[in-house]
C-alpha cells in the first residue's frame, strides 16, 4: 500500500489544483446554450430524390419542443459530475491532512512542510537541524504511519458497506 500513499504524497499539489478547477467551474457553470444542443440534435435528413415542399419536419418540430428539456437535463448531469467530484476531492485531501497532522512526533510539522508547503529535503533539514538522511528516514517513518491510516481507514469504510 505504501505505492498509494507515494502517490498522494505526489499528488497532493494536483488534487489541489483540480479541486480548486472544479470548483471554479462550479461556482461559473453555465452549461450549454440552447444553440449548441440543437446543433447536437440536428441532422439533414433526406428522403431519397423526393423534395419537401411544404410544412416542417417532424425532426425539426420534434427538436424545436424537445431542446429544453435536453439542454437542462445535459446541464443537470454535468453539474451534478462536477459536484460528485468536488466532493470525492473534498473527501480525500481531507483525509490526507487529517492523517498527516494524526502523525507522532515531529512528524506532522516534517511532512507538512515537505507535502503541502513542497519544502526540498535540504530546506526541511536545515529548519530542522538535521541532516537530508534523517529527513529521509523521517519520511518513511511518516510514509509507515500512513499506510497504517489508510488500512484502518479502509477497514472501517468495507465494515460500513457490508454492515
């Protein structure tokens, strides 16, 4: 498990940034206009040689009544992905800062410092007062701990499903 939390450890700056995107691009949804769903909607529909005089179409009646409702329920469900992943992203860097500050020792101020502040190892050393190695060693202590969270944190989310 210790790969996935590398991976946050990573990830963390990005998950940042895309949970920051999201909800921008929640806070100015405008979704699509009516225009662009019945461009989506329309297609040149021919009947062979024969030529249409008179009348509509019932593809562009049929259009003209349903490109409302079309347009809302596009907006609807985008809407609704964007705010099911600002939550999914919301979930996870919560967990992730609670976990780092739940570290023993100096833990939590090191990896802070090293994750969420992005210190190099030399800067966490020299405020530290110790060597780049022990900033090393004090990372995987920390990289341990958390893969010690996250199995508990595990556990308890698969005991709440199947409970």
């Amino acid at each position: 498990m210790s790969e996935r939390i590398e991976k946050l450890l990573k990830d963390y700056p990005k998950m940042m940034r895309e949970r920051n995107c999201v909800a921008r691009e929640i806070a100015g949804f405008r979704g699509v206009t009516a225009e662009e769903v019945i461009e989506s909607m329309y297609t040149i529909q021919t009947d062979g040689e024969r030529v249409r005089t008179g009348g509509v179409s019932d593809k562009t009646a049929n259009i003209a009544m349903n490109y409302k409702n079309k347009m809302d329920h596009i907006n609807n469900e985008w809407l609704e992905h964007l705010e099911v992943k600002l939550m999914s992203l919301n979930n996870e860097i919560i967990f992730f800062e609670a976990a780092l500050a739940s570290l023993t020792g100096k833990l939590p101020a090191i990896m802070r410092d090293l994750v969420v502040e992005r210190m190099t190892w030399d800067e966490a050393a020299e405020k530290y007062f110790v060597s780049s190695r022990m900033i090393g060693k004090y990372r995987k202590k920390a990289t341990r701990e958390l893969d010690a969270l996250y199995e508990m944190h595990d556990a308890e989310a698969i005991t709440f499903m199947l409970g």
